[in-house]
C-alpha cells in the first residue's frame, strides 16, 4: 500500500475526486478489518493535490475497532522506553565496553575523566544517548584531518580551547557566541586542544551531496578497529605544531541564491522520493492535501518519528514548509567543513550542539524558573503565540508557511468558514481544511470542526512579520486573515495543557522549556537536535506531522468534546477525553527532561563531542584511542 507521493495537475485532480473519494470507502473498510497492528503501520492510502471532496460531515460516525491508535502508540512507546533504559551501564569498564560495541573503536583519549564527570553529575549513562554525535562526525573520517583543522581554526566565528584556555574569534558582540563561551568554559579543564568553528545563522550551513556522504561513511566503517592496547597511541597529537603553520585554506564555495530545495535535496539518497523532485515554481494557493494517511504513521498517528521529519521522505514539504519557500537567509557548501550549530535538517552535515537559547536563563524561552502549576490547575485549551516567521513570506507565497497554516487550521473561525463555504467545499479564503474525516473524531459526532475548535483553542500570531512590511509590523496581504494579539511569557502559557511547538526559522527555541514544564508539548519539526536519541516520542512528548493533517485526531483524543461543551440544542457533552493519558506523558516528559536533558547533559554531551572532535581532526586519528580499562 505504500506509495510514493504524486503531484497531479488540478484538472487531474477534479477527475481523480471520485475515485479518491471511493479509495477512502474502500481503505476504511480495509483497516476496520485488519485487526493487526503490524500490518497497519506505515499505510498511506495515496496522495494527490485533491481538494476534499465535501464538507466534512457534521455526524461521521464510524465506530473504531481496536483501542484508539493513540492507546496502542503510548504502550509501544514505553517498551521502546525501557529497553533503552536496560543499557545503562554505570562504571567505566562497562561504559568502554558499550561504546566499543556500538563505535567498532576504542573510546577518544580522556574518556575516563569525561566518565567521571559524567557520574559526579548523576548522569544516565546510555551510549545510545550520544549517537548523533557519531551521526554528525562519521564523515570527516572519510576526509583529511589536516583539512578538517585548517577549516575550523579559519571560520570567522571560533572557540579555540589551548591547554584548557579558551578565546573567541568573532566580528562583532554576539548572544549566541556570549552563551556558547560560557557552556565551553564550563568544560575546558577537560577538553583536549581543539578548534570549534560555530555557525551565527539561523539557517544550517553544511549539504553534501548523498554519495560523497556515502563514500565518506564507507571509509569511516573501513577505518574502524579496536587494535591491541599495546599499539594503541593514547595521546592526541595536539595543535602546537599546527598553530606554527601559517597558511591559508581557501573558503569552502559558498552557494547564496537559487532554490533551496533544490539545493537541499542532492543530500537525499538517490532511491529517496524526494531526490529526483525538482522545485515547484508556483506557490499561490494552500499547498497541495496529501490525502489519506502520512508515510510512516500508524492509522494516521506519528509512529516512525525519523520518517516523519525527514524533507526526503516527505517531498510536499517542499511547496508546504517555509524553510524551502524561501529560508530567511542562505549561505550552504556542498564540502564537507566542520560547523557546529544548535539545529540542522536531516540532509545537513552540520555537527549538533546544544542550542544556545537552550543555555539561556532569558524567561521568553526558558519562563525562568515557573514550569507550570499542577495539571489539574490548567485550562483545558490548546496555546500557541509565535511570530509570523519561519522563512521570507511574501504576496505570492505566504499560504506555503507552515506558521500560517498552523494557526489558520487552528482558527475555529477560519475553518468553520471553510467548512460551510458552498462556492469552494472545504475552501478557506487561503487554505484548504484537510481531509480529517480519516481519523474518527469524537468530537464531529456533535458538533462541526469549526465550534469545537473555537472553544478548545487559543492560537494566533504575535506579529505578521513579512517582505516588504509596513512600519508599524502589520502586514498588506496577511492581515485580513490573523488577528495579532500580544506575546505571552512561558509562564502564562503554562496555565494551558496543550503546547503545540512548530518550528520558526529553523527550529523552535521554546522546546526545552516545554518539555521540562507541567504541561503537555505537541511537537511538529523537521529539525533534528542534540537531544533527538533521548527522547520518546508518545511518551515524553506528542509527535505530529508537519502538514498538521493529524493535529485534529490529537486533540480530539485528549481533549474529546471539551469541558463544557455545549450542543446545538444546548445540553453539555463530555466525551472522548483521555485526560489521564495527556497528564501521563506531560509528567513522563518532565520527569526524564529533568534527568537528561539538564543543563550538565550538555555539557556531557559537548565534552564527549569535543573529544571525539580533536581525535578525527588528528593526523594520528586512527591509532589515538583510551584503552586503560583493558589489560595490556
Ligand atoms: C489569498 O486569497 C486571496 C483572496 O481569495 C487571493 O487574491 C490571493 O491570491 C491568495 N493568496 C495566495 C498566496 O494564494
Ligand atoms: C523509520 O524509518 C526509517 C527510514 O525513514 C528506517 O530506516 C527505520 O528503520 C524506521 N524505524 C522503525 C522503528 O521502523
Ligand atoms: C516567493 O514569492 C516571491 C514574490 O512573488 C518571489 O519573488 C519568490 O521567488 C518566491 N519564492 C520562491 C522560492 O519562489
Ligand atoms: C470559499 O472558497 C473560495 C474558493 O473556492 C474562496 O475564494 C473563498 O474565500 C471561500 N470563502 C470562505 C468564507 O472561506
Ligand atoms: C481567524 O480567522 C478569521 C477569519 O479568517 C480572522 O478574521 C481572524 O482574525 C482569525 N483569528 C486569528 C486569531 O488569527
Ligand atoms: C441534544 O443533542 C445530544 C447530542 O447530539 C443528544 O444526545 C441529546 O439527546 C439531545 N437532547 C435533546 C433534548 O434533544
């Protein structure tokens, strides 16, 4: 049933309804006989730029088979959890040994100082944890230490660490280098000589092209081995003769302009759907609706996150997310140079370091020391405030905005338009309702979208940021359609259960913050950070697609019909909420977030980085290991 997304012509797709509309008969009577889980994930029953067919009916009314999907994903999610958890290893020998096992290499040099650290600061140690580390480096096996040293010590923006003391390269006084300095310093008495060239731009910088990846990878399995101690070397060479070299590397090429998708996408596998899909040049209009249920979900719900975020695997990103729209800012390379930054797309080769919002003590992404009151306490109602950013919007593209998507689809005034519009069925002014009819909604029984929405919903925008704006930050072509209202601190939002967090520029600077609050965050991103290999989706925090298609059946399992739900005829229902389970994961999130996500969590994660950073930049890389946990 899996298939590769198709675009077809509008004309196409008028035809196409019908048989659209009867697959969607024929795939609901499928899975409502399919009892089996197994066989249901990863189901998408066809793409296609189809608008819905119909308003979506006020009464659909199809009884569900199995527990709710939702049920099934939360249960899958904690067995995942706990084998995870069975890895921990708490002594060196047992943590070198783990890191053999999953690295095919003896650990770096300082490996049992960093262990050290690691345990003082009551750290759980899973060397799963620490797998985009060796996701970002792997590589720069296949390339030149020498390269990888000259390119890092020349980028314009640098922390050098020389017997344990730190300096900073910069242009001018900037908050990310001031944050990211001071996470440094907090570690230099254990950090070998290195330079880290850190990137200033929202935007990731780094895309090689697949197969030099791919070759780059293959040297870096061929170069594994774990030789006998005795052959081991068991210090880095160190910069001090390298410092002595004067010369010059030239700049990697830097590509400013063109599109970004297509520059994007040469670093998705060849096979991918993504790869051989060229830009698309016409932005007017709602994006394409995919149709059915999303690549990689089961009955509609997130169940290979990867899959999800990933622009390679999910080419209608390409006209629906503003970071291919048009990205604020562009200056990439297709050479494999050394940049660490705080977020990166799946196709980036950038090297991931904590964010450093997330080393912030400023309470617009931290909310200082208030993470929420008792769920109890909370509004049953979803917030969201954020600005009208996530790439340059413009006249003729902004619809394309995954932003402005996101808060017209949680507009109950823009949807119940939509819903009842007879010139356009299912047509807002700019945007198109999705064909949630596939994901059961309890709450439709009752009432329509746009009602229900209405009352369990706060969502707007902060600003309308847009290319050319006005003066006083309104904006010509978006104002019709949001109402600004003001900013609201973390603290504020965190009377309400529910935070959506979507992505801005690049990723959401807030996310940290919410995990470690009371209340439950809903998370769409095609950003990877640090912490991705720590974090389980379903049970530390709510995954959802980035076309949103699934946001209605999220909430609608959580918060069912609503408190205090009025009828048409005007009596209350309370139906479909599984508030427990909301609480469940708002509370597992915090509680793990407390204990790897903290701010010594990062600077683990960093030392760790950085010690395996100087041994691939070493000349000697392949014969500098720590074996002093083995006998000679
Ligand atoms: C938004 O809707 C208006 C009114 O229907 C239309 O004129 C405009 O072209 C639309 N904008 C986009 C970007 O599609
Ligand atoms: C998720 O999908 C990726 C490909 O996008 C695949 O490599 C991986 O094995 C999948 N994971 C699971 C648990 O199915
Ligand atoms: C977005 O729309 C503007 C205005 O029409 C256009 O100049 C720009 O090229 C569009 N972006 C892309 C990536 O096509
Ligand atoms: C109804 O749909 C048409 C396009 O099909 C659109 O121009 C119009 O703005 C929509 N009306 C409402 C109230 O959403
Ligand atoms: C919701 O949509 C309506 C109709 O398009 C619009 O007038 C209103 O400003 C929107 N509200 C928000 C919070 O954006
Ligand atoms: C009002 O509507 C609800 C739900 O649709 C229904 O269960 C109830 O019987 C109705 N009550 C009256 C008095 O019609």
């Amino acid at each position: 049933m899996r298939k590769r997304p198709q675009l077809l012509s509008p004309r196409t797709s008028i035809r196409a309804l019908g048989c659209f509309a009867l697959f969607f008969v024929l795939a609901g009577t499928l899975w409502l006989w399919d009892a089996k889980p197994q066989r249901r994930m990863g189901m998408k029953t066809g793409t296609g730029t189809a608008p819905i067919a119909a308003p979506p009916s006020a009464t659909y009314e199809e009884p569900h088979p199995v527990a709710h999907p939702i049920d099934y994903l939360m249960k899958k999610a904690y067995g995942t959890h706990r084998v995870l958890l069975g890895k921990q290893t708490t002594d060196l020998s047992s943590t070198a040994k783990a890191y053999r096992k999953r690295r095919g290499r003896h650990p770096p040099p300082g490996f049992d100082k960093w262990f050290q650290y690691a345990k003082k600061h009551n750290a759980i140690i899973v060397e799963d944890f620490f797998d985009q580390i060796y996701h970002d480096l792997n590589p720069f096996w296949g390339v030149e230490a020498k390269g990888i040293r000259e390119q890092s010590k020349h980028f314009p923006h640098v922390i050098s660490v020389r017997n344990g003391k730190l300096t900073v390269k910069t242009d001018i006084e900037r908050d990310w280098m001031k944050l990211w300095k001071d996470l440094v310093q907090k570690i230099k008495g254990f950090l070998p000589d290195v330079d880290i060239p850190v990137n200033m731009m929202d935007e990731s910088r780094v895309i090689v092209p697949w197969s030099d990846i791919d070759r780059y990878v293959q040297a870096e399995r061929k170069s594994r081995g774990t030789p006998p101690v005795k052959a081991v070397v068991k210090k880095l060479t160190g910069l001090k003769a390298f410092d002595q070299d004067k010369t010059t590397p030239a700049e990697p090429p830097w590509i400013t302009q063109g599109k970004f998708w297509d520059i994007a996408r040469v670093g998705c596998a060849p096979d991918s759907p993504a790869r051989n899909l060229a830009a698309v040049d016409d932005f007017k209009g709602p994006p394409p609706i995919p149709v059915g249920f999303p690549l990689g979900s089961f009955e509609g719900y997130v169940a290979n996150w990867t899959t999800t975020k990933d622009p390679c695997q999910q080419p209608d990103l390409r006209e629906s997310h503003g970071t291919f729209v048009e990205p604020i800012s562009l200056k990439t390379t297709n050479k494999l140079v050394p940049i660490f930054g705080g977020s990166k797309l799946p196709m980036n080769n950038d090297i991931l370091i904590p964010p450093a919002m997330y080393w912030s003590k400023d309470p617009l992404y931290s909310g200082g020391e208030n993470h929420g009151g008792p769920w109890e306490s909370k509004k049953d109602v979803v917030i969201w405030r954020g600005g009208a950013n996530g790439g340059r919007n413009r006249v003729n593209n902004w619809t394309r905005f995954h932003r402005h998507r996101f808060v017209s689809m949680l507009n109950g005034t823009a949807v119940q338009g939509a819903e009842t519009n007879t010139t356009g069925p299912g047509q807002g002014p700019n945007f198109s309702l999705q064909s949630y009819r596939t994901y059961h909604l309890t709450a439709t029984r009752y009432t329509d979208l746009g009602s229900w929405l209405a009352h369990n919903t706060d969502v707007a925008m902060v600003n309308l940021i847009c290319f050319p704006g006005t003066q006083d930050n309104k904006c010509p072509y978006t104002d019709p359609y949001y109402e600004v209202k003001p900013s609201m601190q973390m603290a504020e939002q965190y009377r309400y259960k529910y935070l959506p967090d979507i992505d801005g520029n690049s990723f959401s600077g807030r996310y940290r913050s919410f995990l470690l609050s009371t209340s439950l965050p809903i998370k769409a991103t095609i950003y990877s950070e640090w912490h991705d290999s720590r974090l389980t989706p379903w049970l530390h925090f709510v995954p959802m697609e980035n076309s949103f298609i699934d946001v209605y059946g999220i909430l609608d399992y959580f918060i069912g019909t609503g408190v205090n739900f009025k009828t048409k005829n005007g009596t209350v229902v309370v139906e479909g909420a599984h508030d427990e389970e909301a609480r469940t994961i708002a509370l597992e999130g915090k509680q793990w977030a407390e204990k790897v996500l903290r701010k010594e969590d990062m600077l683990i994660y960093v030392m760790r980085l950085l010690m395996e950073f100087a041994r691939v930049s070493d000349d000697n890389r392949e014969k500098v290991g720590f074996v002093e946990d083995l006998s000679e």
